[in-house]
C-alpha cells in the first residue's frame, strides 16, 4: 500500500507540475499578448484576432 501511495502520489505531482508548465508557457504568455494587442495594436490586428466587433 506504501508503494500505492508514492506511485499515485507522484502521478498527481507530475499532472499538477504539467498543468503549471502549460499554464506558463502558453496561457499567460498568450493573454498577455492579447492585453497588448487590444491596447496598443493596430485596428487590423484586433479585428484580425476577433477583439473588434464589426459595426
């Protein structure tokens, strides 16, 4: 049972350190290019990326 608990302790470790990776690699870095675009981009660089409704 010990060695239950270190195999499903480290399987939830590992999920948890993946989701964190993924989080700071591609979710963070993408909103905050998205904050700068809606910003400071041109019109068609937001319309382009769907932050611009089309009158």
């Amino acid at each position: 049972m010990v060695a239950l608990g270190f195999i499903l302790f480290f399987v939830i470790f590992f999920m948890a350190m993946w989701l964190l990776v993924f989080l700071f690699t591609v979710v963070v870095p993408g909103s905050i290019k998205l904050f700068l675009l809606n910003k400071f981009g041109p019109t068609w660089a937001k319309k382009l990326a769907g932050l611009e409704v089309e009158e």
